[in-house]
C-alpha cells in the first residue's frame, strides 16, 4: 500500500514535470531573440586527430603527410524543429578554416553572431565559393579577399579562390617523399566545384540569449582521397589544379569527410 | 529650462564640430548611357552603382604607385591613356624590380561590355582582374593586405573611401569597387566609324574606309564581331609558337589540349594607337598584322578551323588594297574624344 502510494506520487508528479516542461517548449516565444553559435571545426583522419607532418595511410598502399590544410565554408544556414531556416547574412557568410589556425585542440572556431533563437535540427553549409558569390565581384566581400589572399587562398594568375588547400609530400611502393598539392576552386563559370553539406545534429541545438552551443564539426581528410570516388596520387592526384576532371571528384569526395560528432548546449 | 538651453546649445557646437572633420558618403550617380550600338551591359551596376566620388577614387587610385610594392608602379605605368591604355609601343609589360611580363598589356576601355578579360580570359570579373597585376611578381608585386594599410595610413584615402563608399571602408571590396567605376566609364564610343554607323553629325565614310569595312565585314567580323570589334571568344590564330615565351594561352586555365595557344579575340577599337599587336606585341604595325593573316600563320596544331583555306593551308587571304582598304577603315575606329577625355587624365 505505501510503495503504491508513493508510486502514484511519483508517477503525478513525473506527469506534471513533463506536462510542465511541454508546455514551456510550446508557450515558449523566441521571436525577436537572438543568440550566438560556435562551429569548431575537427580536422582528423579515420580515427585519429589531424597533426601537420604525420604521415597518414592511404587504402591503396600510398602515404602522405601535409604541411598545410585549409578550406573555405559558406553560405552556413540552419534548419530548426518548425521547418525554419536561418540563413546566416550573406555578407559574412564566408569562412576561412585553417588548420594553422587552430588552438592546441586543433580545433578552428567560427563564432556566429545575431542567430536567431530557436531549436535548431540540422546546418547546412557549402564548400567553397558558389556562382553566385563570383558573379558578384568585389560586392560584398568586404575584407574576405584580403583574409584569402594572405591565407594563400586566392590564385594570383587567375581570379577565383581557392576553396581547398593540401599542401605536402606523398610516398608509393615507388616513389617517396613527392610535392603533393590539391590547390583547387572553380574557374570561372564552365568548372563550379561548389558543393553544398547538410548535416543533421545528432540533438537539437538551442540558441538562445543565454545560451550559446557548440556544434562540434568532425572531419575525416582521409575521405578527399579515400572518398566514393578513391583517387591515387601516382595517376595524377598528386596535383589537382583545374582538371575539369580530377577536381569534381575531389571536391565530390570532400562533401563527404564532415559529420556533426556532437553538439554541447551551453 | 536653463539646463535644456545649455544641452542644445551643446549639441549643436557638438554637430558642427563633426561636420568640419567627417566627411561624409556623397552619393552623387554619374550618368551613364549605353551607346545605342553597343551590345548589352555585361557589369551588374546594381552591385556598385557609379558615383561621383567612386570614380574620382577609382582614378586616384588608377594612378596611384602605392599599389606596387616599390610605391612607383601605378596601373597607369602599362596603360597610357594617349595609347588607348596600353603600354606606348612595349611588346611586353614591365613591372617593378626590371621585371617584364609575359604579355601586351591591352587596352581599357569598354570593359563593362566584357565578362571575361586577360588574353586567356583569366579574370571572370571586372572587379576581381586587378588582382592578377597587383599580385603578379613580375607587375606590382603587392599583396591586398599591404596596400589596403598603405592606403589607411593616408588620409586622402580616408576622406575619398568615406565619400565614395557608404560603410566608408577601406577594403579590398572598396577599393576594387572604386576602380571598376572608373573603368566601367571608360568608355569609347565615339570614333569616326561611331558617328557614321550612328548617323551623327553627318558623318560619312571615305571611298576607301568604306571599301574596307565591306572586306572587313567578310573576311574579320565573324571573330571581330559586333561594334565592340570581338565576338569574346578565344582562339588560335596560328602565331608561330615563340620558345622563348611558349605561352600557351587559355590553356593554363583549363590545361585542357583544345585551348592550347588560344587567346582572347581583342577589340579594334583604337587598334591604330594599341600597337603592338598580338598578345605578346610581336607585331608592330598594322601591316605586318595583315600580313600575317595573308601568309604568316602556321599550322601549330590547333589552328581555329575558321582559317583553314581550300589549299590545306590557315590564313586569310587578302589582296594588297584589300589590305590598305582594311587599315584604312580601322583608323575610323581611333576614337580621340576617347583618347583626350580629361576625365581619364592623371592631371
């Protein structure tokens, strides 16, 4: 009789706690709010960390140890739980990530500001820079050129970015230590290596005045080369430029190297 | 009441003090007008809508040493004005530290009518080109980042960035702004030929430069097409390949074999003052040019098929006053109103 007694309490109370914490999350009104996002980037590969000069393996017996590894992310937008999307300003919305610029986690933060509040379910981002953004020149990039071009990331004989920079050396059964360089972007309108990334978030992501989560981003640089489309560095992949062919593959392979590995509501 | 009195009276001494030393966004448009025989605009003006004050910058800047890296090499030093922007008889440009480029430095004008510029279509827009040059070791050898702290460091740049742009930045996005304001209006549009094909001013055609257009519609405008004088494609015109410079044209771009030695078609326009010819000038005067197209071109490889003749051999044949008649219509082409407008001119 008294365990029943305090299971009824127990029970009552359990209800009333998530009667109560429903009605919060639908009573809850966040418009007009606004909160800020953290992105840390997580270079890694296959299951260890990224760390410039390690020589990581390939799945066809070739190796390769980098020296420099950087990309570019726009156009970030995220999805929340009513079917919303928040699309970050335009203006801003272009990103360098650099693993020379890193805290001792190797970790590349982007702080988004003025996010609006809401449950947030998945982020989508593209790699690289999108049509749209070229055909607009100058036009809203405000200081990014400078940022790019002191990054490397802007070629000097041609106009366009660079979305993806490896720089370093790889070994074959047959050759070690050779220059390896993926310096590649689209060039101009006939070769659009832009690609866009949804990723889901393994929970929802609260953004509010008080809170600002952290979306940690994991990348695996392995998939560039290890991909849907495996590429060997003896049959050219040791220098992806403007290949009409070799640079779709990669940048097809490179959509596929991030996961959201979790998300920390602060 | 006194106190209000005395906060007013603040204020307003405060607000004149401010309008003696801030200078302000002058959003004053420059009139532009497409010539009624020009082909479509190819520069969204929406995205850097001209002012008065953005061209003025964008001129300063166009003549501006600052953006070398010796304070000495401005845009100006390759492009000329009196040579319709080119490089006063250089085959090849040069740059700070002695350096020579790889190729002619052409001519800006009409570039608002473009969507691809560089003689391998290197630069896919207008604001975006000057980076080639500003960069090129062998130009001005700068970085964006350097000359955007040597132009905040002075504060002419301060005051002409507040007037030209309305965040009054100075950026790489204003500052490549300004400088395709000043470019976008750099327009040539009233040559001889203009007037006649407009019916201005009466203008007629002499026997001779009439003579000419009627061979040069036939023989040259399928690739120097439209009143711009360039259809924008690229090709090769079977140039003997140079060793010494091998340049491979729009190849570099792409690396891909069906662009090997093509170049962009250049306009005629003011081709009279742009001499030397060819994009690595290695022809200097109008004659040899036709003379090339007469019996000069080789079979490189990859030859435009446009120039393929009946005997298996590339050219245009052309007889001598087919030649002379030709030269004779391209001079209509000298635009002078162009070529001393003091709105370009450094002074």
């Amino acid at each position: 009789m008294k365990i029943s007694k305090i299971a009824l309490v127990l029970m009552l109370s359990i209800s009333i706690i998530s009667c109560s914490s429903d009605d919060d999350n639908n009573t809850e009104d966040l418009t007009g709010q606004k909160g800020q996002l953290v992105l840390k980037f997580d270079n890694g590969v296959g299951d260890q960390d990224f760390i410039f000069g390690t020589s990581y393996n390939k799945s066809n017996g070739e190796s390769y140890k980098l020296d420099q590894l950087k990309y570019i992310i726009s156009n970030v937008s995220l999805l929340d739980s009513e079917g919303n999307t928040f699309e970050y300003p335009t203006e801003d919305n272009v990103f360098l990530v650099d693993e020379a610029n890193g805290n001792n986690a190797g970790e590349i933060w982007i702080t988004l500001d003025n996010v609006d509040a809401a449950d947030y379910t998945s982020i989508s981002f593209g790699v690289g820079i999108d049509q749209e953004r070229y055909l607009r020149g100058a036009d809203g990039q405000g200081d990014f050129l400078q940022i790019a071009q002191d990054a490397g990331m802007l070629w000097s004989w041609a106009t366009g970015f660079r979305f993806v920079r490896l720089d370093g050396v790889f070994s074959s059964d047959t050759v070690t230590d050779q220059a390896l360089n993926i310096h590649m972007g689209s060039v101009g309108t006939s070769l659009d290596n832009y690609r866009e990334v949804t990723l889901p978030f393994p929970n929802s992501v609260l953004v509010r005045p008080s809170m600002t989560p952290e979306v940690h981003v994991k990348t695996d640089i392995a998939t560039i080369f290890d991909g849907p489309t495996p590429v060997n560095f003896m049959d050219g992949y040791d220098q992806v430029h403007t290949d009409p062919i070799e640079t779709p593959i990669i940048a097809n392979n490179m959509m596929e190297m991030f996961e959201v590995h979790h998300v920390h509501n602060n | 009441m006194k106190k209000l009195l005395l906060i007013c009276v603040l204020i307003s001494f405060m607000s004149c003090d401010k309008s003696d030393t801030i200078v302000e966004y002058e959003a004053i448009p420059i009139d532009f007008t497409i010539p009624s025989n020009f082909p479509a605009l190819q520069y969204n003006l929406d995205n850097n809508p001209l002012t008065e004050a953005g061209f003025e910058l964008g001129k300063q800047l166009f003549y501006e040493g600052k953006l070398s890296a010796n304070n000495s090499i401005p845009c100006a030093f390759c492009h000329e004005q009196a040579f319709a922007f080119t490089h006063h008889g250089h085959t090849l440009s040069h740059g700070v530290n002695g350096g020579i480029g790889l190729r002619n430095a052409q001519p800006i004008q009409n570039l608002a009518y473009q969507s691809e510029f560089m003689w391998d279509g290197a630069a896919t827009h207008l604001d975006l080109q000057p980076i080639i040059p500003l960069t090129s070791e062998l130009e001005m050898d700068e970085t964006l980042s350097n000359v955007i702290e040597k132009l905040k460091a002075d504060e002419i740049y301060q005051d002409a960035f507040a007037r030209a742009f309305e965040d009054g930045k100075i950026n790489s996005e204003n500052m490549l702004k300004a400088l395709s304001q000043f470019m976008i209006v750099m327009v040539s549009s009233n040559s001889k030929y203009d007037k006649y094909v407009r019916q201005e001013e009466n203008v007629q055609l002499s026997q001779i430069e009439t003579d000419g257009l009627n061979f040069f519609e036939n023989k040259c405008a399928s690739c120097h097409a439209t009143d711009l004088f360039t259809d924008q494609s690229y090709r090769n015109n079977g140039l003997p390949v140079n060793p010494m410079l091998d340049d491979k044209g729009r190849f570099n771009i792409f690396e891909n074999q069906d662009d090997l030695y093509k170049f962009k078609v250049p306009s005629l326009r003011n081709i009279e003052k742009t001499y030397p010819y060819m994009h690595d000038g290695r022809l200097s005067t109008l004659e040899a040019v036709l003379d090339f197209y007469d019996a000069g071109a080789v079979d490189n490889g990859n030859v435009d098929p446009i120039l393929l003749r009946a005997d298996g051999s590339y050219g245009i044949s052309l007889t001598a006053y087919e030649k002379e008649s030709i030269i004779a219509f391209l001079k209509t082409l000298t635009d002078n109103e162009f070529l001393q407008d003091e709105r370009f001119s450094e002074y």
